[in-house]
C-alpha cells in the first residue's frame, strides 16, 4: 500500500486496499499532501482505521449542494447582514470553478467532499489572493467558511477528516489606518453645516458611533437631561432593515455627549419637526433621529454620497466615514481618558483594542516625553 508523488503538481497521494462489509475490494485514494512526511502520516491514519474497522466511507456529495444545506443550517443563528455576507463568499468565491492565471481549475464546489484535499483548498487561497478579487479579512473568512463547514462534515461521518485542518490561516496584510487631526475634523464640520446629514457626521466625531448605530438611532433612546445616547438597535448595510441590539454585546452601551453636541441634537430635532408638518399627508413617524423628509431611514449609501461630497468641496484628505470613528479614539487618547474609559465608549469588550492606535500618534510620545522632563528637571534644580 504505497504512496507516490505526483511529477505534474509536485504533491503526493496514497493509495489504500481494503474489504468493504460485502468482501467487496475497495480502494481509497488520497491526493494533495505537500511532503512525504504529511502522505505517510495520513496514509498510516487510514491503514489503521481499516484494520481496526472504523474507517468511514468518504461521502459522495457534492460540497457545493452539501454548502446549501450548511447554509441553510446558519442562518437561524446569524444575523441577517451577517448571513448573507457568508452566503456571498460561498456562492460567488469559494464555489464556482473556474482557471487560475496557470490555467488550472480552483473552487470547491465541483468535488465530492471525499475528494476535496489540502492542495485544492491552498490553490483557491492563491488565487484569490493572487487575482485581488478579495480583501485579506475576507479571504481569511474564506478559510472559516470551509474549515467550520467541514469540521462538521466530518462530526456526521461524511468525512474522515478535515483537509481544512492541514492549511495555515490565510494572512492579513496590515493596512495603514487613516485619521484625522482635530483641526482638519473641525474644518470638515465646517464645510458640512447646512447639509441634512451634518448630525450624522457629527455623532461620528463627537461620539465614535458606527454609522449602522447613527442611523438607527431613535430619539427614545436620548436622554436629553443627563446628554446620554443608548445604542439599542442599529440599522444594516443595506439599509432596509434595522437589526436590535448592537453589532456585539459590548456594543449595547450608553454614551455620554457633550453639551455642544446635544445643543446639536436638539436644533436637529427642530428642523425635523418642521420636515414633518410640510410632509404630515405622506410622513411616517419611526422615531428615528437621522430619517428622510418622509420619515424612513437614510440610506447608508447616501451618507457615503454626502461624506465624499463635503470631502472634495472642502479639498480635504480623503478618509472612509469608519474612519471617523478611529479619530474620536485618537481624540480620545490625545485627552489622556483611559484605556477602560475609551473602550466602554467605544464598545469593546477587550482594552488591548486600543493598542492598533498607538504608532498613528508619535505626538503623544512627545507630550510625554515633555512632560517627564519638565518633573524631572524641575525637581533637580532644587
């Protein structure tokens, strides 16, 4: 029962002869191990299986039809966004066959889940990273996907092990973040007075919200006596649906605003009521605080739109509206708040979160640096 190395793709596969139940000879083959030492280590898995009669007959379905009903499993315990994001990845990246740029096949959704190997799943990573049809965090979902959905594959017997378990983690490269400083925030507000989206840009520096938690913000959940805001439903990417709760549990959190802001939220609420009499015959009252003339919500595309807008009328650095919230944190830190205090605002469950923001503000180092001397030699000169 030997192994053999394949010349063409320079791997190695195993061929093993067994009895069936009937006294039927069968034979199990394997392909795709990238060293002699991963062939004979598999190869002695399934001989042993044999011997010892637990070897599972590999099942012959097909991974793209056996995906459908995984699918179809998750989506009860996912949010919708979420759901349909993985389904994407499945249907449009991990699935369908089709030729890298050295003419060969990749996807998954043609083999039988027997038949699916380390050397198939590594080749689609290539590509996929290779063809820049995916970011590196999706491509790393990529990898989730398949390894979760054959882990359970292999839970009901249709496999007798994962191939998923045998490749690395895809890498993320990572991408520089961008901010800005509270000079050019403060001049971006600037340029966005007037426009009927200014209070969502607003929110986003003064509070860091995510702009899902902006837009499905309702006045109920502002407390206008104590300037606290409540993040208690948040509206999805699409815009058609408002999920409760927050994207984690951390993220159901109580902000606290300054009075210059909730000054802001209140003028707003003024000109909203006025939008509501001129449109009262067609105007559906949602409670919402960022909502259109009619009383819907706002379309996340639409803030986009506004945001690069005001961006290239002000001929400023252009940043993604996140990024908004990544310059409140840095805001934040240049105030010296703590850790904790900076992570219950913005909705993390852990404090190290913060870390990511330490190399974007050297100046930090030098208020410090700063600082320490001015103690220091000061009490020398003594």
């Amino acid at each position: 029962m030997p192994w053999y190395e394949d010349e063409k793709t320079k791997t190695y596969y195993f061929k093993v002869n067994y009895k069936d139940a009937e006294g039927k000879y069968k034979q199990i083959l394997r392909r795709g191990f990238k060293t002699q030492r991963e062939v004979k280590a598999a190869m002695a898995e399934v001989e042993n299986d044999v011997n010892k009669g637990t070897f599972i007959k590999p099942s012959n379905t097909l991974y793209a039809d056996y995906m459908k009903g995984w699918l179809e499993d998750k989506f009860s315990g996912l949010k919708r966004r979420t759901w349909e994001n993985y389904a994407n990845l499945v249907n449009k990246h991990i699935l369908p066959e089709r030729e890298n740029d050295s003419g060969k096949k990749v996807g998954l959704g043609r083999l039988k889940l027997e038949s699916i190997t380390p050397r198939h799943i590594q080749d689609l990573y290539n590509h996929l990273f290779k063809s820049n049809s995916l970011s590196d965090e999706n491509i790393q979902k990529c990898h989730t996907l398949i390894k979760d959905s054959l882990r359970q594959a292999r839970l009901w017997n249709m496999i007798s092990e994962n191939p998923a378990d045998l490749i690395k983690r895809p890498s993320a490269a990572k991408k520089e973040m961008q901010i800005w400083s509270m000079d050019e925030a403060q001049s971006f507000l600037k340029y966005a007075e007037g426009d009927p989206l200014y209070i969502v840009f607003l929110l986003a520096l003064t509070t860091g919200m995510r702009q899902g938690e902006i837009l499905g913000l309702r006045w109920k959940d502002v407390n206008k006596e104590n300037r606290v805001i409540s993040i208690t439903q948040i509206l999805n990417h699409d815009g058609k649906e408002f999920e409760v709760g927050a994207k984690t549990i951390s993220g159901q959190r109580p902000i606290r605003i300054d009075q210059h802001t909730m000054k802001a939220l209140e003028n707003h609420r003024k000109l909203g009521l006025e939008k509501r009499i001129e449109n009262a015959d067609v105007y559906e009252d949602n409670g919402l605080v960022v909502h259109t003339k009619f009383g819907g919500p706002v379309s996340p595309r639409n803030v986009l739109r506004s945001f690069k807008r005001i961006i290239d009328k002000a001929g400023m650095k252009e940043i993604r509206f996140h990024d908004l919230r990544h310059t409140h944190v840095t805001i934040l830190i240049k105030n010296r708040e703590t850790p904790q205090a900076i992570a219950e605002r913005m909705g993390w469950s852990d404090t190290r979160m913060i870390d990511k923001y330490a190399h974007i503000r050297p100046d930090i180092q030098e208020d410090v640096a700063d600082s320490f001397g001015k103690s220091f030699y000061s009490q020398s000169a003594k």
